[in-house]
C-alpha cells in the first residue's frame, strides 16, 4: 500500500528542498493536507511569485526582484572596495557580523569543470567589466575556504591582475570562542604560518 | 541587512513545513531560486493541485483524490474488522507491517478539548454510523500510545458500547529489537503485567 497518486507525487515534489528525504517529504506532504492548508497555499502562491519574479541585481548579481538590490542603489557604501563572495547567504552573513562598508559581487556558485560550470556561469565577465570601468580599488575574494572556492579565487586573481586592483583574501585562523583541540590541522597550521605580534588588546 | 522583500517572503512561508525553523527556510529559500528553479515549479503546481484535489475518503477518511481510497475500493478486504488510526502515516505504517487484512477508519487527529478538537472533528459521527450500519465486529482502536491517544480511544469505546461489537488495543510490551536496558518504566511495567506463557517458537 502507498498513499493516493496525488500525495506520493507531492511527496516526490518536496524532495527538491534540500535536506528533505522520503520520510521528511511524507511528514511535510501529512502535514500540510491534514493541518495547515492554507500554510501550503500561502507557500503555493508566495513561491510562485517568487520563482517569477526573483531575479539577479544587475551590478551584483545578489538575488531581488528589483533591478538593483538594496545595497548596491544605497549611496552610502564605498565603491572602492568589492567583496566577491559564493552566495547571497555569505554576503548576508557578513553584512550582520557588521564592518564592512563596501561593495559585494556575487558568483552563485563556484568553478566547476567537472559539473560543466565556467567562468561566464558565474558571472565573471561581468565581474572584469565591473572592476575595469567602476573605480574599484581593492577586491576581497570571500569565496569559501574550500578547494572550490580557493581555485575560483585564484582564477578570479588571474583573470583581475592586468587591471591594477589590489586584491585580498579573507584570513585564515582559528575561530573565535573556539577550542583548539577541535580545530583542524590544516587551519591549526594556516593560524600558526599567519600569527600575528601580540599586543594585549 | 536582510534579503530582498520577495526573497524573505518566501523563506517566511517556507516555515508552515514541519521542523523547518529560520536557518532551514533560508536554505530552502536559496536553493530553490539559485539552483532548482523547475523543481520549484514542479513543487508549486503539484502542491496547488493536491490542495485542491485531495480530499478525505468517504468511507475511512484517509487523504486521497478519488471518492473513496484504493484500500475501500478493495474487494479483497475483511469487512468485518476496524481499525481505527489517528492518521493516515499510521495507516501506512501498519499496512507495511503487513498481517493485517480488515479495513481502516482515519481520525486526523485525537480529542483534544483544550484546543477545540471535539468528536466531530475527527469523524467519531461517521465512525459510529459506519459501525452501525456496515457488518463491523471488531474495532481494532489503533490510535497512539499517548495521553491524548488513550483518552480518545476510551471515548470511542464508550460510545460504540452499545453497537455489540469486540472492541480491543494494540498490546502493550518491549518493542522488537530493542534493549531492555533503554525501555522506560511505564512500557516495563505493561510488559510485565501483560506477560504470555512461554512458548518457545
């Protein structure tokens, strides 16, 4: 026995959400058709939408249904610096730890070969041209501590050296509040290779 | 900073999912619009039809878009046994367990008066009619082995009381597999009292 055609088909349907198997599928699937149906045709008409309307902001490429995101049309950020980071979560991420007072560009991913995704996937063309005719100064390439993300910085810092824009990498180290016993060795050793005069702050 | 109206919109109404808290939802949110567009499509069409289309069967209750469910519709069936679940993943549950031949009848829910939800709502009206008129001489009460579950499964006792049929629980005990060590008290305890001669199959 199974359920009705229609529940095992959105059973299957919810498994696109990530983290989502079989058994959390039935429960959301139960859930929604037994309690909360007008919580799923809020979802239904919301996402909709969404999926319509949700595009990429034209100079950085963050997800808005504007032409431009909220950050890039303020005029109260500097020009001088672009951070590149993987997805619009990072930049979130960055943004609420505060301080940084620049411009984000974002790649929606990283290089990929393998997956078949490239350079124009994601965005770098319009990357180069941004950085050429906007003034930028400095470029902080934010992409993941990852093998991933250390291979698109490096050819993010090849395709941009021509240009003479200083360029950054996030530092490495231990986290704060951390424990050193469960740090990693490789970030244990990037730490040790990057420390710094101590100076009782 | 947040993310764009429309985007936060999204992850909002990504939370009527059981178990999906604000972490999840934006998770959700960013995967469906960076990298599965056409499953999320996929998602709102089958979810807005099955919204629309799956209703409760009319004789068991369980979720299904026909009239009745496959499991009604069977001729293969014993007509004379009920059991009564509280949703249809016990159903299932149950009918994966496989042995059991007789029919169903779906509460949705249990009693529960502190939140308005009183005999009509989980279909305690139908299920006494269905008794009465359909050749029912066992009701299996099946509902969970909770506070909520037994009260209801008393109330229902109580009221087919007078139809004349063999009312009967699941059996209490150790589950299979487990470790005694890790059972609690309470389901010891009804082990202990329900205890079966020893037969050594």
């Amino acid at each position: 026995m199974s359920f009705s055609p229609l529940v095992e088909k959105l059973m299957e349907s919810l498994r696109v959400l990530p983290g989502v198997g079989p058994k959390t599928a039935q429960r959301m699937a139960l859930h929604l058709l037994e309690r909360d149906r007008d919580g799923g045709r809020r979802l239904t008409e919301v996402l909709g939408t969404a999926l319509e309307r949700v595009g990429y902001c034209e100079r950085c490429r963050t997800l808005t249904e504007e032409p431009l995101c909220t950050l890039c049309a303020s005029a109260r950020r500097d020009d001088s610096v672009l951070c590149v980071v993987e997805s619009p979560a990072d930049q979130l991420a960055i943004e609420e730890a505060g301080g940084y007072r620049g411009r984000y560009f974002v790649l929606h991913g990283h290089l990929s070969p393998l997956d078949g995704i490239g350079p124009e996937d994601i965005g770098l063309d319009q990357l180069e041209t941004r950085v050429a005719e906007d003034g930028v100064e400095e470029v902080i390439l934010a992409t993941n501590p990852t093998v991933e993300g250390e291979a698109t910085a490096h050819y993010i810092a090849a395709q941009l050296e021509t240009h003479g824009v200083r360029l950054s990498r996030l530092a490495y180290g231990v986290p704060m509040g951390g424990e050193l016993e469960y740090v990693d060795g490789g970030t244990l050793t990037r730490a040790f290779s990057g420390r710094l005069p101590f100076r009782g702050e």
